[in-house]
C-alpha cells in the first residue's frame, strides 16, 4: 500500500530499509502491482509469515498481478489476506464492496485466509476526503462493512487500514468501528502513535519498508493469527 505523502514528511530516518530477520512475532508485508513478480520464498526465509494482496480498487480495476501473487504466497506457506482500496466519490461502499468480494476479496474459514481489509486514506488524485464530509464518510465505510459483511461465510467484519492523520480529518476521529472492525494502521518508525478514537490497539502494523515493500507486523503471536484466519 501506499505510504501516502504525509507519511513520507516523517523524517529520512524513519524511511530508511528495515532489514528483515527472523522473530517470535508474525511479520508480514502488503504487494500490489507495483511490487509485480514477488519472491515469496525470500520473503519467508527472512521471517515473514502473513500477506495482504491489492485486489481492486473502487469498481472498475483489479490487480493484474493478484492472481499470481495470491498464488505465490499461498504457495510458500504464507496466510495471506486481499485489499480494497477506497474510492468513495466514485460509487457506494456496498458496490464496492461487491465488487472486492467478486475479484478476490472473499474469505473462507480455511485457516489460511485472512479477512479482507479496506484500505481507506488519502485521495490519491483529488481532495483528500474525496469531497465527502465526515458523516457522509462514516456512512460509507458502513456502507462497505455491512456489505463484505453479509458476503463473507461466517459474516466476518473487515480489516480498516488507514492513518490516525487521515481518520481524524475525514471521519471526524468516528469511534464507530472500534468494536466491530479490526485496525490496520499506517505509521512508519519505532512506534504506533496515537490511534483513531475507539480503538485501543492496533491488530496489523505497518511500520516502514524493505527492498521496497511494506513491512506489517501482528499485535499477537502465530496462533492468534492463525485464529484470525479462522474468523475467531
């Protein structure tokens, strides 16, 4: 996922490669198509464990590379998950929703797939609430968590990724997911910072890059994330 222009104003000393070692907590990395052909046995000889794979994004592109990263991750023994990113001045979040769930955002209690998650931030080409105000923002990330909600088979609430910067400003700080959706925040360095209100931890990481990939880490061990990928 992007590190968004904000995030890069951190200073250089956060933004430096991290180098990956082995360790007790589950690591992992999120690829879209700008990553293309991925090494995934690199990847988990260097201790990664888990995967977020770009799906779509709103209702008109997939991923060309999915098909073959999803595959590759799978094949290297990795659980591994897909993403959304947002678009909500272009269609509702029920549509896109639907259209994440048709195009590889499904989730199946097989231990190895981990929920799909929404990657809800900055407006890459336009305002940065994409002209929404914040309860109408609220209202479409319902939108789209009721929807992937009802699709998935043991009705499993999706992950939001995004930045404590962008929430507050777009979303007014809304406490309305924090019992109900997963948090996956963005915020590179050596630590989390203040998260979005209602939220008391962080369940995914990401805190920074290596060989130009982003890096995530787990807020749990290996069999916390295994029970994930079953919807516990």
């Amino acid at each position: 996922m992007r590190l968004t222009s904000l995030l890069l104003c951190i200073s250089a000393a956060l933004a430096e490669p991290i180098n990956i070692t082995k360790r007790s907590d589950p690591l992992g990395i999120d690829v879209s198509s700008h990553q293309g052909t991925v090494d995934w046995n690199s990847w988990k000889s260097k201790g990664v464990t888990f995967a977020y794979i770009k799906a779509t994004e709103g209702t008109t592109y997939t991923n060309p590379d999915f098909s073959a990263q999803y595959t590759g991750a799978t094949n290297a023994g990795l659980i591994r998950g897909s993403y959304h990113f947002a678009h909500p001045d272009s269609s509702t979040g029920a549509a896109q929703a639907s259209y994440f769930v048709k195009h590889g955002g499904g989730w199946s209690a097989d231990g190895i797939t981990l929920p799909g998650a929404l990657d809800i931030e900055y407006n890459p080409s336009g305002s940065e609430c994409y002209g929404l105000s914040a309860s109408s923002m609220v209202s479409w990330i319902k939108d789209f968590s009721n929807q992937y909600y009802s699709s998935t088979a043991r009705q499993l609430a999706q992950v939001i990724y995004t930045t404590t910067d962008w929430w507050k400003s777009c979303t007014g700080n809304s406490a309305s997911f924090a019992s109900t959706n997963p948090l996956w925040i963005a915020h590179p360095g050596s630590s989390i910072g203040t998260l979005p209100a209602g939220w008391s931890y962080t369940t995914f990481w990401q805190y920074g890059t290596s060989d130009n990939t982003d890096v995530d880490k787990f807020n749990g061990d290996s069999d916390g994330l295994k029970r994930m990928a079953l919807g516990s």
